[in-house]
C-alpha cells in the first residue's frame, strides 16, 4: 500500500452518471488481484472529509495505468467530475483482498455477476479469467439503458447478457431474471453489486462455489476504524469481519450479507 498523488490522463462521461478516469503512477505495480480497491482523496481541505473507495475496471502494467469507473452521486464524486487530463488526485492503495483468480484451472467455466457500480471489476477479472484458459460468462445489471456501461467491451471478451429494472435494453428485471432457466453449468461464480442482488444469487445457488466482493460505505480503508464490519456465518462467537481489509471479496457464503 502507498500514497501517491496519481497523473489524470484521461477522463470522460460514458453513461449517466457513470465516469471513466485513467490515472497513471508507481501504485499500480503493488496492484496484486482483480477486486481491490483505491482511496481517493478529493479536495485540499476537509470538505469532503473522508476518502471515496473505488474499485479498479482495469489494470495496464506496462505503461502504470489503472482506469476507474465512478457513479458522481455524493459531493466527493461530483468534485472528481470535474477534474481534466493532467490534473493529480490523492490516491491511497491498492487496498482489499479481490478475487482469486487462480481458483479456477484452464478449461473450467466461470460465471461472472455485476450490478451497476459492482461491474467495474467484473472486467479486468474477467480478462485474467480468460487470459488462464478459463471460460468466461457475463450477467450484467443495470437500472435502465442510459445507466449501463461497458457491455461491448465485456461483449468483446465473451457471450454477455444484460438486465434493466425498467427493461430499455436486454432482459426486463434483474441479473437473476437473466439467469432464469439458462441451465449453464458453471464452476465457480464471482459477484459484485448490491446486497439484494448477492442474497439472491446465494439462494439461487445454494452449495455452489464463488466469491462476492461486497459493497459498503468506508472511512479509514485499512481496517482500523471498524466502520465497514459484517458478521460471519454460522460462528458461534459472534465473530465479524471487516470488508475494507478482510475483503472485499469473501466465499460465497462465509459472511452475513
């Protein structure tokens, strides 16, 4: 983990509300897995306090560059709306523990779930999915057309099938209405979104393998305010984990959500 003040190379609106942002600097080379996060500091002053966590969508070594795909809702990421090429941001990171990547084998088949600002990561997993032999599936949810992003470039990588609540593009519902009756035989599934949405795909599969990197509001990053706790499964002692440093991504049901 490090702090560095990243470059802004390049920056642009690609759906409603949605940010694409590509900084450059020397962090990206401690970034290990698919899944973890930066800690973005906007502003100079206190206001906003806190940092915003965000998930990396992808990762280019050579030339130490990571992009980021941002909803601007609350006034941190509305500040970072703002910002143009060459302009530097306060990066803290990489954080987190993301997705195991070597979970699966060459041949084996995965099962990649996103919803809404729980897609970015889903990308650069799936391009080191890929990359291993592993093949790869996409389900994407958004809330309608203006809000989705990204599908032609998952399209580019492998077969992906798209969910809007209001039904303005693919299947009208949501991920799991998608996945009605597909009857794809997957090994593993990995996940990131909403609670609802990851509650409903434990029910869905109940047994199965994956992992889930969970969403949740953060102060410190690094595990030592306790602001981001949720509690095991099945643990007799009450025993809780902390999402921002314990995960983001947990098994498929090792902790509450």
């Amino acid at each position: 983990m490090m702090q560095e003040q990243m470059v802004v190379k390049k920056h642009s609106s690609i759906a409603k509300d949605i940010y694409e942002m590509v900084l450059a600097g020397d962090l990206v080379r401690q970034i290990a897995r698919p899944g973890q996060f930066i800690h973005i500091k906007v502003g100079s002053g206190i206001d906003p306090l806190l940092r915003r966590p965000i998930s990396i969508a992808e990762l280019d070594r050579d030339r130490c560059e990571i992009t980021i795909l941002y909803r601007a809702q609350g006034k941190g990421t509305k500040m970072m709306a703002e910002m143009n090429p060459g302009e530097k941001l306060d990066v803290l990171g990489p954080l987190g523990n993301g997705f195991p990547v070597d979970a699966l084998r060459h041949g084996q088949k995965a099962l990649l779930v996103g919803g809404g600002i729980g897609v970015p990561p889903l990308y650069e997993l799936s391009k080191q999915l890929k990359a291993r032999g592993v093949e790869v599936r996409h389900v994407l949810g958004f809330e309608s057309a203006a809000h989705a992003f990204y599908i032609d470039q998952f399209s580019a990588l492998a077969p992906t099938s798209v969910a809007t609540v209001d039904g303005s593009r693919g299947t009208k519902g949501f991920v799991t209405d998608a996945l009605a009756g597909d009857g794809w035989n997957f090994d593993c599934i990995y996940a990131c979104g909403p609670a609802a949405m990851l509650r409903a795909l434990e029910t869905e599969y109940p047994g199965r393998r994956g992992f889930f990197s969970l969403e949740e509001r953060m102060a410190c990053g690094i595990g030592a305010c306790y602001g981001c706790v949720c509690r095991t499964k099945n643990s007799p002692d009450n025993a809780t984990k902390k999402v921002c440093s314990d995960g983001p991504v947990f098994e498929m049901g090792e902790v509450l959500i």
